[in-house]
C-alpha cells in the first residue's frame, strides 16, 4: 500500500480468523469422518476382494488405500491452502481510502476512496 501525503491509518488488521476460515472446520470434520470411515471401508474391501478372488484377479485393496490417502492428502492441502490465504489478507482503514490486499500466489490490491 502505496501512503498518501497527509493520510492517517485509522485501522489495519486482517479479517476475524472464526468467520474467515470457517471452511477450514468443516473440513477438519470431514477428514474426521474420512479417517474414522476408512478403515471399514478397507476392511469391507478386503473381504469383497477374498470373495472376487476365485473370479478376477483385481487389486482392490491396493486401489482404495491409494484413493483414501489421496482424499486424506488433499483435504489437508486444502486446510493448510486456507489458512496461508487467510494470513496474506489485510485490511487498511485511513482516513481517505479503505484498502484490501489478498492472494497467495499473485498479489491483488484494492483501493476504495472514501470521498
């Protein structure tokens, strides 16, 4: 944020972490749900694939731990994703423009004046 001759900051802070990164809670219940149903899902498998055996010859257990760890894998991407954009966030209140700066990867900057 470039400062204007004779301009005052009246506020700068980013916005409230709770209503800001509400969707980091809902996935962290979903990654909950994710590892708690898992491991029956596998186990499921599991026996399915002793029953498929004498048939097809498939590598279902191998497939859906792959599946469940790139599910698990992503989740926490996106959690972590959500966080670092929350902190490159900012808000700057002076007593002639309100300012918003955002991005992770590319930087964007928005000015509004106030009159």
């Amino acid at each position: 944020m470039k400062k204007i001759i004779n301009e005052n900051i009246i506020l700068k802070g980013r916005p409230n972490f709770f209503l800001s990164c509400k969707k980091v809670f809902v996935l962290l219940i979903i990654l909950g749900a994710v590892s708690y149903i898992s491991p029956i899902v596998i186990d499921y498998i599991t026996q399915m694939q002793v029953q498929l055996l004498r048939f097809v010859e498939l590598p279902l257990i191998q497939a859906a731990t792959i599946i469940t760890f790139i599910i698990i894998f992503s989740i926490i991407i996106w959690i972590i994703w959500t966080l670092i954009s929350w902190t490159v966030k900012e808000y700057v209140i002076t007593d002639q423009r309100v300012t918003y700066k955002s991005g992770v990867l590319f930087q964007k900057n928005y000015a509004y004046a106030l009159f």
